[in-house]
C-alpha cells in the first residue's frame, strides 16, 4: 500500500503492485520523477530496480523464496531446471549474475532459506524432522540435520531445545552478511 500512495503522490499510474513488484502505466519516465520515486521509494527501504539484470535478481530471490517458503508440495525436478525454465534464461547465465550481484551462489541462497524455514517448522513443533527434510527436498534427515549444523552451528535437536529461535528476515538472507 505504501508503494501504490508513492505512485499516486507522484502522479504515476500504478497497473499491478504486488510483493516486490509494481507496474505503472507510464512507459518512461523523466530523470527528475524517476530520482523522485527513488528517493520515495528508498525512504520506505524499497529500491526502483529499473534495469534488465535487477528485475532479472527479483525475479531469482522472489522464485527461490517462494518455492521454500510458499510452496504447498514439494517439487522432484532438479531447481536449476525450474529457474532457468521461470525465468527464460539459460541457468549458467543466472548462476553468474546471482554470484556477482550477492557475492553468493543461488545454491548458496536457496540453502539460507530452506534452513530458515526448517527453523520456522521446528518452532512449530508441529512435523517430525524426517518430513521437514521430506518437504523441502533433502535426500535424509541426516542431509538436512548436516546443513543445519553447518549454516547455524546447533542441530535441530538443540535448536528446538534452545527455544530462542533467532530467525532472520527472508530478505537479509542475500549477500556476504
């Protein structure tokens, strides 16, 4: 709502705004209405990605984000023939944008997620560690308490008995830190 009240403030028509995205009617804009809506747009903490490769990015983390997160089953099919099918580029091509615009892999970043939401299930408490790993993809509960343990430094078992369940925003997931 607070993207669509910038478009409206400066007198753009926004056609569609969803999560991360919105469209406006207007084909280009002015320099000086463009910084406008970035400057706008930054103070709320969002940025105008008006470049190829930036929408290329969202389009990436949004895919990747809403396949761990979203997704009601789980998919069989290898993820780098999901994304380069999702998006129409060739993986190879993503694979280096990704790097060189987060400083980390896609493997990377789809890791970083699936292990914020298996800390999100096991704060539910509500499957057992063998589905969790099922859900998301893992070949073994064995796989997925490994990677866990490397990405967070406790096992699952003694992150759910901790009981502080620090998680992080899905969008300071990215990038070196």
């Amino acid at each position: 709502m607070a993207v669509e009240q910038i478009l409206q403030q400066l007198q753009l028509h926004p056609v569609a705004v969803t999560l991360g995205e919105a469209v406006i009617e207007e084909k280009t804009l002015s320099s000086k209405k463009a910084e406008a809506l970035r400057t706008a747009l930054s103070e709320i903490g969002f940025e105008l990605m008006d470049d190829k490769k930036s929408k290329l990015m969202e389009q990436i983390r949004k895919f990747i984000i809403e396949t761990v997160h979203y997704s009601e089953e789980p998919s069989r099919l290898n993820f780098s023939q999901l994304l380069a099918r999702h998006t129409g580029h060739d993986y190879s091509y993503l694979s280096k944008l990704f790097s060189e615009v987060e400083g980390i892999t896609i493997e990377q970043y789809l890791i970083r997620q699936k292990i914020e939401k298996v800390k999100e299930l096991l704060a539910y408490d509500e499957l057992p560690l063998s589905q969790i790993a099922f859900d998301l993809g893992y070949s073994s509960t064995a796989h997925l308490s490994a990677q866990f343990k490397k990405m967070t430094g406790l096992t699952p078992t003694q992150f759910k008995q901790l009981g502080t369940h620090s998680r992080k925003s899905l969008d300071d997931l990215g990038g070196l830190g």
